[in-house]
C-alpha cells in the first residue's frame, strides 16, 4: 500500500516512470536497512494508515505525504542532523519534479527534530503521527522500546 501510495503522488508531479520509481526505491532501500528497528516502513506505514482517519483535518495531504515518506529516510541514531539531511533529500529529489511546496515539506521534516507545538496544522498532525506510537497499546509500545534500544 505505501508504495502505491507514493507512486501515485510522485506522479502527479512526474511523468517520468522511472524516476518515479527511483525515488521509490531509495526510500524502500533506506527504511529497510538491517539497522532500522523503528525508523522503517513499518513507521512509515503505521503514518499513513494513522493519517485517514484526519485526512479531513489536512490543509494540504501532498505536501504532508512527501514530508511522511522523507522525514527519517536519512536515519543514523548517533547524529543530530537527520532530519535536515532528509529534508535536504526530499529537497534533491523532488526538485526534479514538478511539486512546488519543497520548502513547506522542507519545514515539516525539521519540525520533527524538536518536536515543538505549531501554530502550523499540518505540522502539528505530522508530528503527531511521528510519535503516535507512544499513545498505543503497552505491548505495541514495548515493541517500539525495545525496537528503539537496538
């Protein structure tokens, strides 16, 4: 589903298939690395999945979903530049297209950095669904402690 998801997006804003695809598969390749117990595409779909049920909420559900699949593509616990460094590839990445909301994606993604209340809606549902994993079921949450201390 998520990969459907995203293909559907990035071709609005794309005809070329295979960069469209490209894109995919970067962020498939990123989010499955072995080193990912949390930051994967579990988490990512976990978001999706999370977001239907406020899509109604969303001022702009395009600009939120770039920032949803390249929030934590670049992901390395022991750094503090992660997400600018994945702003910075959603950035490379969709420059090649024709989605002209790069900067507002660019905020969304350094928002989850701090985490910080905005007066921003769609940041604020953003971060939300980043961290809505602390507001599941105790085994659900155990699952994401232990996944977080690997």
């Amino acid at each position: 589903m998520i990969k459907e998801t995203f293909i559907s997006l990035i071709t609005k804003y794309s005809d070329n298939d295979d960069y469209s695809l490209e894109c995919w598969r970067e962020i498939e390749k990123a989010y499955s690395a072995k080193s990912r117990y949390y930051h994967n595409l579990q988490h990512i779909e976990h978001m999706i999945n999370s977001l239907v049920p406020i899509a109604s909420q969303v001022t702009d559900m395009d600009t939120l979903l770039f920032a949803i699949y390249y929030h934590d593509i670049i992901y390395n616990a022991t750094k503090s530049t992660n997400e600018h460094e994945s702003a910075l590839r959603l950035e490379k990445r969709l420059s090649n297209t024709t989605f002209r909301r790069i900067p507002e994606s660019m905020a969304l993604i350094e928002a989850t950095k701090a985490h910080e209340p905005s007066l921003d809606t769609d940041t604020n549902i953003l971060l939300d669904l980043d961290l809505s994993i602390l507001g599941q079921s105790p085994g659900d949450y155990k699952i994401y402690c232990d996944s977080i201390r690997k």
